[in-house]
C-alpha cells in the first residue's frame, strides 16, 4: 500500500496555540463557501488532552443548529454504542473533517450533501490543528471522509474496517463506519449484527486505549 497522508496529516494546520485560539479563528472561517449557508461552524468538543478522538464527515441538520459536534440521531447511537463498549463520550474529543453543514434543500428540509475532496481538503486546516494541540494516543476515523481525510485516498472503510493504520507522521488510526451508516442499516435484516459488529470494533478501540 502506498503512503497512508492524507491532506489532515501532511500538514501542522491553523497556527493557534490552544484548542480556544484556533476555534475562535475557526467560528469566522471563510475557507471556501460552505460557510455561506451554514448556521454556524461546528468546531470539536472534548477534552483538550484526550486520549481518542472520534472524527466524523461533518454537522447535520442538528449539530448545525446546536453548534455542537454529534448530537443528532447518529450522535445519540454512537453515545450508546460507546456506553456499551465501555468507554466515556466525555472522555473523547469528536470532531469533524469538514466543518460546516452541507446540504440540498428539500421543501422544508435540509438533506444532507457529501462533501467535495476539495472541501475536505481546505477544512483539513482545522482539523490538523486540533489533532496537534490534542495529540491523541488514538484516532478512529468515522466513514470514508473521515478516513480520506487522515490517511488519503490509498485508504478505504470496507478494506481496512476494523484495523488501525499507522500514517507516516506516527498517528494511529482506527478505521470504522460512521454511525449514520450504522444507523440506515438497523431497519435492514442484519441491522442488529451490524450493531453488533460496530459495539466489537469499539471495544477493541477501547483495548488500545488500555493499552497505550
């Protein structure tokens, strides 16, 4: 497999000197033009020293409006997958590699849009500064964006689900499914051993932090 960079990881990021400093920057991002129809920027929350930090594609409809990272519906199922594999959210850091909403409207209703490599690719400015300043013993990559975002394209969920991936730059990541994903499949025959699978993978990241 080729270099395992993606555009998060071959840069240090925003030059601010605290989680605080560069969210501040970030709350005025003008980057590229996601900004122009989202609420709001959605910046990382969690501790500033944490040992994991779960990235994910970007905000939804509801984290957009609260201005916080995973407290939607997809959020709520990664709470109780974490619970039951025994690890704290208010232990984690959980962020985002893009940070503003991007949607189609749909009447009344705003549908979620997958972001653009080269969004991904401008907001991995914000992103690399808070894996910096975190320095976290461990990152799992929620989904392909996420994935794409640290490790770069040689990378793929349905390949390397489940493994950790080691990046030129020394970060550890744990690659896994996003919870929306998770959450499309639980109607669906297998949704349970999906579940089931997803609370396993979880369990394992919760084994490596035991031991880092």
């Amino acid at each position: 497999m080729s270099e395992l960079l993606g555009p998060t990881l071959a840069q240090p990021g925003a030059l601010g000197t605290s989680l605080g400093e560069v969210h501040r920057e970030a709350t005025t991002c003008t980057r590229c033009d996601l900004y122009k129809h989202a609420t709001q920027l959605v910046f990382g929350e969690g501790p500033t020293k944490a040992k994991v930090v779960f990235v994910g594609e970007q905000p939804g409809d509801k984290e957009d409006v609260a201005g916080q990272p995973f407290v939607g519906p997809a959020g709520k199922l990664l709470d109780r997958c974490l619970e039951e594999a025994g690890i704290e959210r208010d232990a984690c850091y959980v962020t985002n590699a893009v940070k503003h909403f991007k949607f189609e409207p749909r009447g009344k209703r705003r549908i979620h849009a997958k972001p653009t490599r080269g969004e991904v690719q401008i907001c991995a400015w914000w992103l690399a500064a808070e894996l910096r300043l975190i320095r976290p013993k461990l990152v799992v990559a929620l989904g392909a964006t996420a994935v794409y975002s640290l490790l770069g394209p040689q990378a793929k969920v349905t390949r390397d689900r489940g493994s950790v991936l080691r990046s030129p730059v020394g970060l550890s990541v744990f690659v896994t499914i996003h919870p929306s994903a998770l959450l499309r499949m639980l109607d669906q025959p297998a949704g349970q051993q999906s579940r089931a699978r997803f609370v396993d993978e979880l369990k394992a990241v919760a084994t490596l932090l035991e031991d880092a």
